[in-house]
C-alpha cells in the first residue's frame, strides 16, 4: 500500500483503487485503523500538547494518554510524537483555523 492509502485507511476513508496488483508480504500485518480517541490525542499532540495537558483536557489520566500515543506509534509504524504529529497535519491537510 502506498502513503496516501496507509492514510486514508486509518482515517477510515475508502482507499483509492489499486495500483498494479501486488501480494502482500509474508508477516506483513495490514495498516490498523486509528481509533475516534486516538485521533483526538493525536490531534492535540499536533497542537502542541503535552500528555498532562491531554489528560487534563480529556479528563483521562495521563498514563491512558501514554498508552494511546504508543499504541498509535505502533499502529502507525512510528517512533515519535514528532512523527505523529507530522503524519497528522499530512493526513489533515494542515487544517488551519481562519
């Protein structure tokens, strides 16, 4: 799968038609769907947030925030928050507020 397909799966969005038919990899696991509360944490990861102020503003405890960054890392095949937030204004189109 292409960037722009791995994107537009997570963000549960058809993907566009298959290029050339390839088979999968052997052990290769198929591009995981971000859950809605990830995607939030995610969000405000982009923004600039810390896991104590997500936590705060989600009224969860920051280990749950931890526990979601990571398992978004993982899912995505990423290895920082930087990362993450990059793949988020990529996927997002840098959604800027007029």
């Amino acid at each position: 799968m292409s960037g722009d397909d791995v994107v537009a799966y997570a963000l549960q969005q058809a993907p566009p038609a298959p290029a050339a038919a390839s088979a999968p990899s052997a052990g290769r696991r198929p591009p995981a769907i971000l859950t809605r509360r990830e995607l939030e944490i995610a969000s405000l990861i982009a923004k600039g947030l810390t896991s104590q102020e997500i936590a705060s503003r989600l009224f969860i405890s920051e280990r749950t925030v931890t526990t979601h960054v990571t398992n978004m890392l993982n899912k995505l095949g990423l290895r920082s928050r930087i990362q993450l937030a990059s793949w988020v204004a990529g996927s997002r189109g840098l959604e800027a507020d007029p």
